[in-house]
C-alpha cells in the first residue's frame, strides 16, 4: 500500500476520531477516551473478522498497511507526548505536589525499578514454561514498558473519577514522573539488551558507569532543562501583555524544550513537566492576568482533548498490527495479572517504609495501584523495539495490558474508589504534623 501523506494520515485519524466520539456520546455514553479505544477495537476485530471469512477483500491487508505507514512511536514519542505532558502538568498545583514529594519520587523512581524486574522475572519463568524463547534481559525490557503508568490515561480518568486530594496529587504527580523514569530504564534496559546480543549498532556493551551516567544524563538534565527554557519563557510573559502572544510563547516553549532535549539527549517528558509546572503555577500566578490565563487554559485543554483523541484511537487500531499465536496469546493473558501483582508490590513497598512518619489516605495502595493506568507511552516503546525475536511478544503482551488497563481498570476505577476510600476521607499527614 502507498504510504497516505502526513496531512491525508492526519484527516483520517482525526475524522475517525470525531465520528467514534459521536458513537459514544449518543450510545455507549462512556467516558470519551475509553468509548474511542473500545470501537476502535471492536472496528479492528471486525476488520479481522471480514479479512478471515473473505480474504480476497484485502481489507485487513488495506489497513494494516495504513497503521504500518503510522510511526506510532514517533508521533507519540517525539510530537504528540511534550504537548499532552505540558498540558497535564499546567494543572497539578506545585505547593500540593511539593508537600508530597517523597511519596512521589519513591513512585517514580523505585516503584519503576521495582516493578520492572519483578515483571522481568515472572514473565521469563512464564516464557520457559511455555516453551517461549524469551532471555531474561529481553524480559527485563517488557518489564520496563509496562512498568511506568501513562499520564495520558490517569490524568484522563481522574478528569471523570472523584478522588480525595492528597491521593489525586499522588496519582497525578508520579505519572508524570514516572514515564520521563520509565523511559530512561527502558533505554537502559535496550542497550544492555542489543549490545548482550551483539547488534552493537544499536547500542553496544555498556557498563554500570554508563547506566548512571545515562541516568543522571537524561533525568536530571531533562529537569534542568526545564527549568531554564520555562524560567525563560516565564520573563517573557511577564513582560507582555497579549493573550494571543502568550499562548503562543507557551507553544512555542513545548516545541523548542522538546526539540532541544531530544538534540542533546535529555529526558524530553521530565523537561516539558518540569517546565509545565513552572508555567501553571508561577507564570499564571505572576505573569499572567485572568484574560491570559482563561485563554491558556481553554487552549491547551482543546490540544490535549484533540491528541487524546487521536491516541486512544489508534491503540485500539494498533490490534491489527499485532502478530498472534496461539503461546502469544497465552503469554500476552498471564502477563496481565503479573503486571497487576508487580504494581502492587512497587506501590505497597515505599509507601509501607514512609507510612513509619506519614499516614496516607485510607485505601491508597490498592487504589493506586488499580489507577496506575498503561497507555499509549507502553505501546510505543514496545513499538520502537528493533527487529528481533523478542519483539512480537514483548508487543502482544505490552498490548495486554494496555487494553485491560484503560477498559477495565479505567472503567471501575470510580466504585474502587468509592469503595475502598470513600468520599470525604483526605488523610495524609506527617505523624505528628497536620498536613503533609
């Protein structure tokens, strides 16, 4: 099939979009990213199923060529996530997310960590069982893209769910952490991976100097790098007073910060949430007026709901791009509950050992570890894998999960909450202290 021009690709998605989101709002009346995911995926089963029954049609093959001309992983990876990230983060109050940094960094960093080699070394005992050729360190890989949450998919659903603050904030801040984290340990992970098998191209030999120099590199000058394009952008809007310039220097801070972080190899996601942070809380406090503020505010809330859109719609398509067997499939199941169990224990383990200073709100494990909604971000680091054996399972069980996690879990995380929280309970201090 003749690859579509971006602008045709773009109509396409964006029309499918609209017309899905019509579906949903008049009939299935679920929330909008969920209904998108869902027809999509029914749209794609009935694709495969018209493809089996009459294969002449060449529909299956039609479609499948248009989401193979699709470079999910750069669209999302290097366009599409700096703008949902930067959008994201103008909503998260900083004081809130300062006053429970420590709960949200042992999220972002340990529980990625944790939750990535607990992954690893199931799944690879489940692939053994199997007969599955899967080496540990491929399963250490498939560990670290399921392991970050998608901040697209819980800041989509906490829009629709009502959750006690002190848990929002949480929830909220160690998204949008812990994907930039997520994305770094899967970087590590691949080029230990490559290197192990020697495709040296792709990222040779590496040592533990060059894991914590990768780290420090990409996470902790990502932060840096937002903070100094934000404080920028920042003395800027002080300086003007212009709604329509304004929005446009906040636009024109995600691109330049992203574009940047990628050129010098920082973490671009930490970068755009440091500098979205820096932007929601003091430019529209001290740079902005009301006017501004209310124009920034519609205008990235009408990019994130166009993006998301468009995101959650071609996860639901990515099925068709899929290569299944019947292990696959076997394997893709099991690895559902094993992410379940891993999230668990990576959320239950820092906050158990801070939880010796600090009370958290009632519920707050199983609840975030049922929130800890996979999204588009698993799908496309699955997706820019390089060619290799691994990589057809390590994408039928990325895309698992995914499934589950936005349909299931997104749709009965609103009476988990209710059940295991309540509606008024808002705990969360430092023992001895009133508020955290």
């Amino acid at each position: 099939m003749t690859e579509l021009p971006l602008f045709a690709a773009a109509g396409i998605v964006i029309t499918l979009a609209a017309v899905f989101g019509y579906i949903n709002y008049r009939f299935l009346r679920l929330p909008h990213t969920i209904g998108l995911v869902i027809i999509a995926l029914l749209a794609s089963l009935g694709v495969m199923a018209i493809d089996a029954i009459i294969p002449t049609l060449g529909i299956g093959d039609g479609v499948r060529g248009f989401l193979t001309g699709i470079d999910f992983h750069d669209i999302l990876m290097e366009g599409m996530l700096s703008f949902l990230l930067f959008a994201g983060a103008l909503h998260v109050n900083l004081d809130d997310l300062m006053s429970r940094k420590w709960a949200i960094a042992s999220l972002a960093t340990a529980g990625v960590l944790m939750s990535t080699f607990i992954v690893g070394a199931v799944t690879w005992g489940i692939a053994g069982l199997l007969g599955i050729d899967l080496p540990f360190i491929w399963c250490l890989v498939l560990g670290s893209v399921i392991a970050p949450t998608d901040p697209v998919a819980v800041l989509g659903i906490l829009k629709t769910v009502h959750v006690p603050k002190s848990l929002e904030v949480k929830i909220a801040g160690e998204s949008l952490f812990n994907d930039g984290v997520g994305v770094v340990v899967f970087l590590i992970m691949v080029a230990i991976a490559v290197g192990s098998a020697g495709h040296g191209g792709y990222g040779g030999d590496i040592g533990v100097l060059d894991v914590v120099r990768l780290f420090a590199q990409e996470a902790l000058g990502g932060a840096a790098l937002g903070l100094i394009t934000g404080w920028i952008a920042y003395r800027a809007l002080r300086n003007v007073d212009e709604h329509n310039l304004e929005v446009l220097i906040t636009l024109a801070l995600v691109m330049a910060c992203y574009g940047i972080a990628i050129a010098l190899h920082l973490s671009g996601p930490i970068a755009v949430v440091v500098a979205g942070l820096l932007i929601g809380n003091h430019g529209r406090r001290f740079a902005m007026t009301k006017t501004t503020r209310d124009h920034v505010t519609t205008f990235w809330s009408l990019i994130d709901e166009i993006m998301n859109s468009a995101l959650f719609l071609l996860i639901g398509f990515e099925i068709l791009a899929l290569t299944w067997s019947g292990d696959i499939a076997v394997f893709a199941l099991i690895a559902i509950p094993v992410a379940l169990g891993a999230r668990f224990i990576s959320v239950a383990t820092p906050l158990t050992l801070l939880g010796l200073r600090q009370t958290f709100t009632k519920g707050a494990v199983p609840v975030l570890t049922w929130g800890g909604l996979r999204g588009g971000i698993s799908v496309a680091l699955a997706l820019s894998l390089p060619d290799v054996s691994a990589k057809p399972v390590i994408l039928a069980a990325t895309y698992a999960v995914v499934i589950f996690s936005i349909i299931v879990q997104g749709l009965t995380v609103k009476p988990v909450v209710r059940l295991l929280v309540g509606e008024d309970d808002d705990t969360d201090q430092t023992t001895g202290a009133s508020g955290s």
